[in-house]
C-alpha cells in the first residue's frame, strides 16, 4: 500500500508500558498486515499527551488499546479521562491486560471501555488476539467520519 493511502487510514494508539508486550503486538500487527499506523504512547501521560494534538487537528485513531498498569497515569484514569472528553468519547477502547481481576474488568465497562481483552501470553494466541481487533475494529466496525 502506497504511503498516501497509509496516511488516510486512522491510526490504532496502542498504550502499554511493556516494551515486551509492545514488540509482540506491533509484530502481530504487522504479521496479519495491518495496514493502520500504530502509534504508541509508553505510559499514561504519553497518552493523554494526545489529546492536545487531536484537539488540534492529528487524526484521530480508529481504536484505542490500553493496558490498565500504566507508569505515571494508570490506565483506568487514562480511560476515564477519554470518556470524559465530548470529542473522543466516541473512540473505541480496548482495554488489553494482563488482569482478569473482576473488579478491573466491571471499573473499565463502568467508565466506558469497548472490550476487555485479558492479554494471551504466547504468540500464537496474541496472534489471534490481533487478527480479530484487526478485523472487528478496522474493518468491519462503522464509525463517524
């Protein structure tokens, strides 16, 4: 795909601290050939460092991926403070994590996550992981444009 019809596709901001977790998702990602950008934000003040930017006129990413144990700004506050801005409510999360503690998962649903995926540990499995929010959010989801 040429670079101009790249820079039209939105991009998928994935917020995760592990630079393990990082290099096996952008490898997933690249393995199913997803043809969004992915920009990565290493904790959660990197990620709401977006928001100026999207405010300003960057694209804005067709699904968001956080992780819930973020360095500086966790991740549920990261969501909270998302969900609470009028022009990005509207953007998919997906919360992606290692917790399958019952109250992470019912804290992300409560403050407006998308989906809660509990983060597979071998590649095969997070290859299958990627394949679907490729599929699901990238493609077939339907959004405001």
């Amino acid at each position: 795909m040429s670079s101009s019809v790249m820079d039209l596709l939105p991009p998928i901001l994935l917020i995760e601290d592990n630079p393990q977790d990082v290099d096996l998702t952008l490898r997933a990602f690249r393995r199913c050939r997803l043809a969004s950008p992915v920009l990565v934000a290493r904790d959660g003040e990197e990620a709401l460092a977006w928001i100026p930017r999207w405010e300003a006129g960057e694209p804005l990413p067709a699904v968001i991926l956080l992780d819930l144990r973020l360095p500086r700004i966790d991740g549920l506050t990261v969501l909270q403070t998302l969900k609470s801005h009028a022009a990005l409510r509207r953007i998919p999360v997906v919360v992606l994590t290692t917790s399958k503690e019952d109250r992470d998962i019912q804290a992300a649903y409560d403050l407006g996550a998308n989906s809660y995926i509990v983060k597979p540990v071998d590649f095969d499995n997070f290859m299958d992981v990627a394949q679907q929010i490729k599929l699901y959010w990238c493609v077939l989801n339907e959004t405001k444009r």
